[in-house]
C-alpha cells in the first residue's frame, strides 16, 4: 500500500492527536485511532467484531436479592425460578400497575379521584348514545354497544399504560366487524337465526382480535404497527368515515339500503330507494335539524372556554330531547319513525359459549386486521395524550392491555374494541389523571343498563345516525391530504390508493389495496437504493454528494460511490450495475454496452466505496462484491472499501472478499482512501519515469490541510 516504505518508528508524537492539537473523539467500535503517516493518514485496520456465545442461562442468578448458583439448584429451585422470572416476565405489564402508579405521584389521593370521577362520567355520558350508534355500524343491536362499553373498560384501566385512553366501541371497528361479517347472508336463515348467527360471528371475531393483540404484546412485537404507513392509514380512515357516514343514511331517509359496502352501491340504492317512493321526509327533516344542532353545539364549544364540556354532552343533549319528543307525541306510530326499541334490562350476558373456535380459519384472518388497525388507531390518540401529560406510553403494554380487554370483553358480549379519538380527548380534557376514569365510565354504562332501559326503547334510530354522521366528519383528514399535497407525491399517490380503493372495492379490498400499495413502494426503495458520487468540499476533508453540492471538487482518475443503503439480495443487481457505471465513467443516461465501454475517454484508475452507511450485507451483497471486485481487476481498477462496521468486515474477511481486494485497500476514510490512491498514482508515474517510458502529469498531493 503506499506509505508501506514507513514503519511503526516513523509515527511521531501526535499520534493520539490530530493537527489541531485535538484529542481525537471517541467513537463506535469500529472508530479506531488514525496514526499520521508523513503528508496523508493512513487508517489502522478496523478489526471484525468478535462473536460472544451465551449459554441459556448465567452461571449465577438473583432471587429476591440472593444470589444462587444455578448448577447447585434443585429442581423444584430451578422450575419455580423459571415460573416467576420467565413466566411472569413474559407479561408485558402488572395488573393496576398504571392505576397505583398514577395514585401515588399526584398531590393528593382526594383531589386525584375527583378529577376521575368528574372525567369519567362526562365520558360515561357521552359514550351511551355513541356505542350504541356504533352497534349500529357493526350490525348489532344496540344494546351490544353497552355492553362493549362495560367489561372491556374495567379490564383495560387494569392492565393498560395510558392513564386517559377511552377504550370502547368506535366507528372505524364497527366498520370492520360489519365487513368482515359481509359473509353471513341474511337471506339464508330466518330473522331470529341470523340475529343469533351474526352476533356470535361477532363476539368470536372480538375473541381472535384481542387474541392477535395479546400474542403480540407478549412477544414484544409492538413496533409491528409501524409497518402501515401513516398517509395508507389516513387514506383508509377517511374512505372508512365516508362509508360509515353513507351507512347511516338509510335511517336519514327513512328506508333500507342493502348494499353499503362501496360508495357506487350505496348511491345506486338511495336513487332506486327515492325512485321507488320510499323517502321519509319527516325522517330527513328530523335527521337534519340534528345534525345541525351537534354541529352547532360542537362549534360553541370550541368557540367559548365556559362551555368546553358542550362538545361531550351534545350526544346525550340531543339524546334526551328525542326520547322526551317521541315519548310525549308518539311520533313513531303516527309519522312511522323507527325507534330503538326493546333493550334488554341487566347485566350484560355471558357470551363465553357463543367463541366459536371452529370459525378460527373463516375469523382469524379478519380478525388480525382488525387488531391491527384499532391499536393503531388506539396508540395514535394514547401517544399523544401522554405526550401532552409528560409520562411514558409502554406500546407493548398498551397491546397487551387492548388486546386482553377484547378476549375477556367478548366473554361477555363485547364486540372489538379500541381506543376512541373523541372520548379519549374529552377524557384529557375533562381532567382524568389516572385509569380509574374508565371505571367510572364503565359504572355510568351499568347504571344505564340497569335503569334506563325503558326510556331508551323511544330513542330514534335517526338521532343515532346523526351522532354518528356528526362523530366521523372530523375523521376525513383532509389537513393531511392538504400537507402531502405540498410536501411529498409518493405519499400523496398512496393516499389517494387507500382512499379510493376503500371507497370503490370496499373495505376488506380497500385495505388490500393499500397494503399493495405500500408494499410495492418499500420494495422499490429496497430494489433502488439511493447512491451518490462523492467530491471533496474544497478546504475541508469532507466528500459529499457532487449533485446536492456543485462545487465538490472531483479527483482525477478516482471515483468515489456511496451506498446509502444495506446491501443485500433485492438491491445488489441495482448496485452492480451503479458500480460498474462508476468504474466505466459512464453516467445514469448512458446504457452500458460494450461499445460505451470501448469508448470511454478517461476511465477511472481508483473506484472508492464508501461503506459506511451499509450496515448489513447477505450472501448476496457478499458474491456481488466479491465478482465487482474480480471484474475491476480485468479493467485495472483497484477497487477500495471506505469505513466498514463490523458486521459488514466480518462477512467480507470470511468470504476472503477482503483477501481479494487487497487488505491494503481498506480504510477508515474517504480522504484517506483518496490520498492512499493519489500516493500510490505518484509512485506509479515515478515507477514509469524511471522505466523509460512517457511520465504521466506529476500529481501533487496536498499538504497545506492538517490531517
């Protein structure tokens, strides 16, 4: 290598210290010392990482702060320290945990539980009419919307992270129960079997939705809802507000539409509904002065401080005036508007029979979207609360905790569950400070339950739907459609994917698509790695990319390429061919042929490839490297690998691509690297002036910049 003429002798007293008179910074493993070698450094070696074995278990456990020799334990010693440390640890949480944690930092234990109750049953008011609005939704009969809002809140507040996240029915799961459950036909069976049917499917789908959930938190695996991009999502929920808003119609107009899976079946039975006669208009007008008062009551609020809490009462105000209307005149016998009717009084009933397992296979994948979508949505609004309180969210414990309250929920007829936007905010807002908010509102929902049944059978069909239709307006983001409009149009491409898709195909193809979607992107950026030819900052030591800075200065007969990217089996093809595009001189637009080859004016003699950003490389990257390498040497360009990690050095020493590179040709710098190269085009022209032979230009390396 050039510089190889010196010796360890020849370091003098600044190693350790660079020009500057700096003590050199510390860094990662692989970061090493850089010894001056007269005009330019040359990096010592980066060595490969070592590899560290573990046996199953250390040699010396703790036990309640006694320290045991595992070989000297007995078995009975060995299988209890294995039930409590592994067994209990695989938990993702400890029952109250949240809630006792929660008690014990706040002021006072009297004023904590104050603001609770108050937040709970502001809650616990607003979430009877939502939940059995959102049964609705789903297909249910209303009082399966209490139900959901009962058993799964109390599990939640024992098990769950966030200490103001409202767990119960929302209007995006409704959806996908009601589509999910598109399979079972109304026309095979009578009424009270379809009914019966239907809510068993359901009740099994919350089963293997919480299920889906807690084998995910057990195993860790919470960062699994990062996968789903955050445009796809908003693209699905904003299709899905307009489906469930559509949804609601037939009990706007006053008669039933069979098809609300797609937007086109939708308006195509609304225009053979009117066409056929068959338009309320008492209904509509009921409909619309509803909606327009939750509207108007939701404006207030946010117009005037002194009545924030009018935004969580509209649901129950307009509610209660409903029922009183219908109960006084009667006006769903003699203008025929639907009514709720019958709610069965009590506890909710044990459903624990109706889990058919035997549906795993028809359910079970249904079932995995469905847990997946609602923890998205249940960790989006829980993130933010507890970023707003200044306290830490545990996702794996948010999963387990969601996920746990769905499979007990639907031991007692709950339908899936999750975290809800609106509830969630008014619970904050209202002053909740700890879990037991959820309890309160789960007590609010027993006490409806037991007493309020008879008032609920005259509540309109049509004030649901106006709940409804004035709860998911706000869930059409077009605030996010307006920010990738502006800032990024792949985002944009695949936003308007999941939106139309979901609109058009329906929800369970929707979401498909959107997946495609996504998936077909990653794997494009994967195929396609950016890469960059690097030039040198003039007056620095610093090589960045010539296309994002012009004035980079590049280097005679030497080619620098960066791989911003792992190099593994779906990109090393796009990467052969960048390299041998950098090797040939050649740029983007020019095919590679072997006419261009034969062509080329000046060839590089040195192609550098900076490896840093490479942290991972199969066995694929390794063949391609290695054959880069064989092909360079047919061509006479030395091929130089720039600063390695350790796993990357490890591959590569054993693959022997290092041995065939030349070991003298590996550094831990561009700048290094290019004086290595320059150095070594010297001694090269020296060698041929001694020869006899034409001189080339004598390259000059610089020395006037410290290294």
């Amino acid at each position: 290598m050039a510089g190889q003429g010196h010796d360890a002798r020849d370091v003098d007293d600044t190693v350790g210290q660079d020009a500057r008179g700096q003590e050199p910074r510390s860094g990662s493993d692989d970061t090493l010392e850089t010894p001056v070698f007269g005009s330019f450094s040359v990096s010592m070696r980066p060595t490969p990482y070592k590899e560290q074995t573990k046996g199953l278990f250390s040699g010396v456990v703790k036990r309640d702060n006694e320290r045991l020799v595992w070989a000297d334990m007995s078995f009975r010693e060995k299988a209890s320290f294995v039930a409590q440390e592994w067994v209990l640890n695989a938990l993702p949480c400890k029952p109250f945990k949240t809630l006792t944690d929660a008690y014990s930092r706040q002021d006072g234990i009297l004023s904590t539980l104050k603001m609770d109750v108050i937040a709970g049953t502001t809650v616990g008011i607003m979430v009877i009419p939502q939940s059995m609005a959102y049964a609705m939704i789903a297909g249910l009969p209303g009082e399966y919307g209490l139900y959901s809002a009962f058993v799964p809140l109390i599990i939640y507040a024992m098990t769950g992270s966030s200490r103001q996240l409202a767990v119960g029915p929302v209007a995006i799961i409704s959806l996908l129960t009601k589509a999910s459950l598109s399979y079972i036909k109304e026309e095979d069976y009578t009424e009270a079997e379809y009914t019966s049917t239907y809510i068993a499917a359901a009740i099994t789908l919350a089963f293997f939705s919480g299920l889906t959930q807690v084998v995910l938190g057990c195993l860790r695996l919470g960062f699994v809802v990062n996968l789903m991009s955050h445009c796809v999502i908003s693209g699905f929920t904003s299709a899905a507000a307009v489906l469930i808003g559509m949804s609601q119609l037939k009990h706007v107009f006053g008669f039933k539409i069979e098809h609300t899976e797609t937007i086109q079946g939708t308006m195509k039975d609304i225009v053979k509904g009117i066409d056929g006669g068959l338009f309320k208009p008492e209904t509509f007008v009921m409909s619309i002065i509803l909606l327009g008062s939750l509207t108007a009551m939701k404006k207030l609020s946010r117009r005037y401080k002194r009545l924030k809490l009018l935004r969580a009462l509209a649901p129950l105000i307009v509610t209660v005036c409903t029922i009183v209307l219908v109960y006084a005149t009667r006006i769903d016998k003699h203008m025929k508007i639907d009514v709720v009717g019958t709610i069965p009084e009590g506890l909710p009933p044990l459903s624990s029979k109706s889990v058919d397992l035997g549906q795993a296979g028809t359910l079970f994948p249904k079932s995995i979207t469905i847990g997946l979508l609602g923890f998205v949505e249940s960790i989006a609004i829980a993130e933010s609360i507890a970023s707003k309180n200044g306290y830490e969210l545990d996702v794996n414990q948010e999963l387990f905790g969601v996920g746990l309250a769905n499979m007990i929920g639907s031991c007692f007829s709950s339908y899936a569950v999750t975290g809800s936007f609106s509830r969630s905010a008014v619970n904050n807002d209202s002053g909740a400070r700890s879990t037991f908010a959820s309890v309160v509102t789960a007590l609010i929902v027993l006490l409806s339950l037991l007493l309020l049944s008879g008032p609920l059978y005259f509540l309109p069909k049509c004030t649901l739907a106006a709940i409804v239709i004035s709860s998911v307006i706000n869930l059409f983001d077009i605030d996010e459609l307006k920010f990738l409009y502006k800032t990024h149009n792949r985002d944009l491409l695949l936003w308007h994917a999941a939106c139309i898709g979901t609109l058009v195909l329906g929800v369970e193809l929707g979401i498909a698509v959107s997946v495609a979607a996504s998936l077909a992107c990653i794997i494009y950026e994967i195929a396609q790695p950016h890469t960059a030819v690097l030039g040198q900052i003039p007056g620095t030591f610093v090589y960045r990319s010539v296309r994002q800075y012009p004035e980079a200065k590049l280097h005679e007969k030497i080619n620098i390429l960066r791989i911003d990217a792992p190099l593994y089996f779906p990109n090393v093809a796009f990467v052969k061919d960048k390299v041998r595009r950098v090797c040939l001189g050649l740029s983007d637009d020019v095919e590679v042929s072997p006419e261009n080859e034969a062509a080329r004016a000046n060839p590089p003699r040195f192609v550098i490839i900076e490896m840093g950003p490479v942290v991972n490389c199969d066995s694929s990257g390794v063949h391609a490297l290695k054959h880069i390498v064989e092909e360079c040497k047919k061509r006479s360009v030395q091929i130089c690998l720039s600063n390695p990690n350790g796993n990357v050095l490890r591959v590569l020493e054993r693959a022997e691509v290092i041995d065939a590179m030349g070991r003298d040709w590996l550094f831990l710098r561009v700048h290094e690297a290019v004086q290595a190269c320059l150095m070594a085009m010297v001694n090269e022209d020296e060698e041929a002036a001694r020869s006899g032979k034409d001189a080339l230009v004598h390259r000059k390396v610089s020395r006037d910049i410290p290294l």
